[in-house]
C-alpha cells in the first residue's frame, strides 16, 4: 500500500473538523510548495542533477533548513538508485513518503503532553516577546477547560507592562484560576500560585515567564530559580518546559529554539502562527536541527485553533494537492 494510500485510510478516522484546519492553516504554505513541486515535475520529467539542484531551492525556500534538505536529499538518491526510480512522477510519492520519515525518523519524540497523576500537571512556557506566548496559553486553558480540566494560569511576567492584565483577561475568558502580581520577583509570585493551585486542586497549571533573550545570563539565571521554586512545591514539576515560535519567524525561530535550549531543559515546541507563512517546511527543520518535538501548532487566529500536532495531518495539509 502506497503512501497516499496510507494517509487516506487514516483520515476517515480523523475528525473532520480537525483535518480541515489543517488543511486550511497550511494553504499558504501548500500553495505556494506543492506549485512549485508541480512545476518542477513538469520542467523535468526525467530525475537528473539539474532536478536535484531545483528541488534543493525549492525545500530551502520553505523554511526546511539547510541542513534537513542535504539530509533529505542524501536519502532521495539512494531510494532512487535503490528503487530504480527514472520518472520523476514517480518521485512524487517518495518525497512525500521520506518527509514523513524525517520527521518520525529513528528518535521517537513524544509529541504527547506529560501529565502528572499526582497533584497538578505543571507547565512553565517560555519564549521571546511577541510570539503570541501569552495567547498560546488562553488557547491551551481554553483545550484543556473543554476536556473538563480545572486550569490555572499564573502571571510569571511580573514586569512587562499589561502582561499580568493580558494574562488575567485570558483566565476570565476560558474560566480559567488566576494569580499573579505586577513589579515583584516572578519566582516568589509562582511558588505562590503553586500554593494555591494544590488548595484548588487544580489540574493542569500554565506559567508565564517573561520573553527577554538578549541578556542570556540573566534570563537563564531566573528560569533556573523558577524551575527550583516548581519542584520544591510539586514534585516531578515543570513536567513540561514549552517554547513558543512564531512560525512566519522562519530560521530566526530555529535560533530561538537552539538559544533557549542552551538555557534551559525544553521538551516541546508550539508554532503559532502557522497560517500566516508559506514556509511550512520549519516544523521538519526544528526536529532535525534542534531535536525538539513539535505538541502543539496554530493553524488560526481563533481559539479553537491551537491544535496537539500531529504529523500525517501536517503531511497530509502541505501535500493536499498532490495527493
């Protein structure tokens, strides 16, 4: 059985309504990349270096990174030799097929979240200022208060103008526990909201944390003093250490991802923003170079659109058109 073959099987079972977020929150990107892939097939209908080298220009151009497209490219050829692929319509489905395993690839990355089965589930969110950090986490209370989970945001951003006001809207809108505090030491507002979160018996707690990378020093030297507040309080916790990207950011998110990581522990990306880019291709770029699982992506500006990723709709989104 084919690919596509696969893909179509397993979308009947997907929900529609999923699906087609997908589908739409990828169209810049699917438009533009799947055009240009149909082009190539026509200008060349014989695979040769000249393809080869087309196609290279091509995955740069949408965000894939370079070096995720010499690695793709390395296993292409040998499945051409291997499989005596001359036609390159027939390329068509193997470069589906080794996009899908780029990202699947030898390294079984969770794209699940961690949850705590004793006491609340902690979730400390990092990322620079103006990737949509503060949203990210009204959209994530917003998922979890629909699965019946009793949520708490705490406001970690002490000092950045609005940012505890912007987080405390978020809490009314989603029903959402609430703590925070304006001009006061982040770590000394978290241990307390913690505190409060086990009085509530609240499930899953989302902490805010200020976006500031260009002093790494300072900025590492605070999230290493929140990380010790957490697991003082609860034990196990952060269970999940989130970075927001904002997918249209392209290569310069990548370098967030690496800066943070070099920082702190990250277990999972969430790339928003995802429908305002044509450059789809940075979800296989920061599995293969900064080894990070996407969890969660935005395929709109809506608040049911933050959805878990998931990597055959991702495939299924950016291909539609070829399949």
């Amino acid at each position: 059985m084919g690919l596509f073959d696969k893909f179509k099987k397993v979308f009947k079972k997907e929900e529609k309504e999923d699906l087609e977020k997908y589908e739409t929150g990828l169209k810049k990107s699917r438009d533009e990349f799947v055009s240009e892939l149909n082009l190539l097939g026509i200008k060349f209908t014989k695979v040769s270096d000249e393809y080869y080298e087309e196609l290279e220009k091509i995955l740069i151009g949408a965000d894939i990174g370079v070096k995720t497209v010499f690695n793709f490219l390395d296993r292409l050829k040998k499945r051409v030799k291997e499989e005596n692929i001359t036609s390159t319509k027939e390329l068509t489905e193997v470069i589906v097929d080794e996009m899908f395993m780029i990202y699947v690839g030898e390294d079984q990355l969770s794209d699940k979240i961690k949850m705590n089965p004793n006491g609340p589930t902690v979730i400390l969110m990092v990322g620079v200022n103006g990737v949509g950090k503060t949203t990210t986490i009204g959209k994530l209370a917003n998922k979890y208060k629909a699965e019946g989970k009793k949520v708490m945001l705490i406001a970690g951003d002490t000092f950045r103008a609005g940012a505890v006001e912007q987080l405390k809207i978020w809490a009314d809108r989603t029903g959402s526990e609430f703590f925070g505090k304006e001009n006061t030491d982040p770590a000394g507002v978290i241990f307390d909201g913690l505190v409060l979160a086990k009085e509530k018996c609240v499930d899953i707690v989302f902490v805010d944390t200020a976006g500031r990378l260009q002093n790494k020093a300072n900025l590492m030297a605070e999230l290493e003093k929140i990380n010790r507040v957490i697991a003082r309080q609860i034990e196990g916790a952060p269970h999940e250490v989130l970075l927001v990207i904002d997918a249209s950011t392209g290569q310069n998110g990548i370098s967030q991802a690496e800066s943070f990581k070099s920082i702190t522990d990250i277990t999972g990306i969430v790339l928003t923003k995802m429908d305002g880019t044509a450059k789809g291709g940075i979800v296989l770029a920061i599995k293969e170079e900064v080894g990070l699982p996407v969890k969660f992506i935005g395929l709109g500006e809506g608040i049911d659109d933050l959805k878990s990723f998931d990597i055959e709709s991702y495939i299924y989104g950016l291909f539609k058109g070829m399949m």
